[in-house]
C-alpha cells in the first residue's frame, strides 16, 4: 500500500511539473524565441557529435558488463540509444527501467544480468558525478560562497563513496536487510568499482559535460568551460530522483535554473536558457531515437 501511495505522488507530482514548465514556457515564449534565434547551429551540430560519443560510451559499458553478450555494433548501440530516449521522454524515471528489457529483446541477456548491470551502471554514474562534482565545485572561478561549497564538496565525497558503502552493505548486512540486497545484485558477491570501469564512466560524463558546454555555447549563455561541469554535477540529485515530467520536463529546468543561479544567473534569466536549452536536447533525444531505430538488425550485420 505504501509503494502503490508512493508511486502515485510521483505521478502527480511529475504531472505538476509538466504543466508547470508548459505554463513557464508560454509564459516566458518571447525570451525564449530570443534565445534560440541567437543560436549557433555549429555548436549544436558539435554537441550532437559529442552526444553520440557519449552514448557509444555507454553501449561500450553495458557490453563489458554483459561480458560480451552479443555484438557491440548494432545490438548495444541500439539498445543504449533506445535505453536514452525512453529515459529521456517517459515520466517518473521508469523509462530507466527499460534496460532489462532492452537487453533481453536485442543482446540475449537474462533479466536478473540485466537489472544487475542496470544497478551497477547506475553506481557507477553516481561515482563519477561525485568526482565531478568535487572537481568543478573546487575549480569554477565564479564566486560561489564558502558554505555552499563546503556543502556540496560534502555531497561530492558522499556519492564518490556511495558504491564502496552499497557493496559493503551487501556484504556485511544481516538478516532481512541482507537476503533484500542480496535479491537485487541476483545473489552474486558484488565488487568494488575497478580501474578500468571507472574510467569509462567518467569518460561518458566528459562527453555529457561536452554536450552541454556546446549547447551552451550554441545558446550564448555566459559560462566557462569550468562553469560547465558544476551545472552537470549539479544535475545529479535531480536525475535520479522518482519525480520526472514528461521529456525530462522539470527536472532539467529545475537543476539548470538552481546551478545557474548559484554561478551568478538570476532566475528570470535562468529559466528561459534553461527552457531553450531544453529544446535543442529533446532534439538530440529525438534524433538519436530515430537514427537507432534505422540501425541494421544484428543478424543482417553478421551476413554483410
């Protein structure tokens, strides 16, 4: 009863923040229009490419993960790409949820191998979003007060130790706590994040990082290339929260608008760069759902 309560907060809550961005976007149409007329279509042509690099990454994750279950080219590449645009476009997070399934349909995978990888990939994200999140907040020269600093270096070492404490969890837990964990990982020995999957997941937040800096720069919002990272990290908290409009409505404007405004952006300028920004990645959703779907199915690959 309580799940079912939960569940659905969630979808009124994502419901509201649906309605309210299509209000603020109506609200705020001209400076928007404003906006994306000013925008240069090199930088978003060059924020497409780094979108694709960031999804390649992360085909190339999932198929280390699976140990190689089936072909990188076109199984995987089709399955993160289908994976991101129903994360992207589905309310309350459950497009997320997708990735089992989409395993299972394209590369062969069990489902239990799926959640786990799903779980492991998830750790993993909010690791490496700590050591950007450590990174930027130490290293954006804008005038960010010591306290919000302190702050959010704290949260950053948090979800950098984040994996250790759920494995350890796992591990050393007991009784009802542990058979529930043990559940979720499938009853394996989970591990502690290696070297080489480290890397990777951080290289796939540079090229988010990188997406965002030519949007940015496609839009010509007045950030550094460090302001940058700060407003990524900044997003974390907000993506994996349970609360999420229709086409990431809500969460996006709202991580854009507070990161904003903490390097300096007030928010009635904020919201209309957030909003317009907005636009040029549900673009890139788009594009890279329709360009997935094109792909040859493995089994013609393999003939060609």
């Amino acid at each position: 009863m309580n799940r079912i309560r939960a569940k659905s907060v969630s979808l009124v809550l994502s419901g509201v923040l649906s309605i309210g961005i299509v209000i603020a976007a109506i609200y705020y149409r001209k400076d928007i229009g404003e906006v994306i007329r000013q925008t240069d279509f090199f930088w978003v042509a060059a924020g497409a490419l780094c979108y694709g690099c960031n999804y390649f990454c992360r085909s190339w994750r999932l198929w280390m993960y699976t140990e190689r279950l089936g072909a990188l080219f076109p199984s995987y590449l089709r399955i993160t790409g289908l994976h991101g645009f129903n994360s992207y476009f589905l309310p309350m997070r459950s497009g997320d949820l997708t990735l089992p399934f989409l395993l299972r349909l394209y590369a062969d995978v069990p489902l239990t191998l799926g959640s786990r990888v799903l779980l492991r990939a998830r750790m993993l994200d909010v690791s490496s979003l700590g050591y950007l999140l450590i990174f930027a907040t130490l290293f954006t020269p804008s005038a960010i007060s010591s306290s919000w600093r302190g702050l959010l270096l704290c949260a950053g070492m948090g979800f950098v130790a984040f994996p250790y404490v759920a494995v350890n969890m796992v591990r050393r837990g007991a009784g009802m706590t542990k058979a529930r964990l043990r559940r979720i990982v499938g009853g394996m020995q989970p591990s502690y994040p290696d070297f080489r999957e480290t890397v990777i997941s951080l290289t796939i937040w540079f090229w988010i990082g990188c997406t965002i800096f030519c949007v940015i720069r496609s839009l010509d919002i007045p950030l550094s290339f460090y302001d940058v990272w700060f407003l990524v990290a900044i997003q974390l908290p907000l993506q994996i929260l349970p609360v999420q409009g229709l086409a990431n409505s809500g969460n996006h404007e709202v991580g854009w608008v507070f990161a904003l405004s903490l390097l300096g952006v007030p928010p009635s300028q904020g919201l209309p760069m957030a909003l317009a920004s907005h636009v040029v990645f549900v673009l890139y959703a788009v594009l890279l759902g329709g360009m997935v779907l094109l792909l040859p199915s493995a089994k013609n690959a393999a003939a060609s």
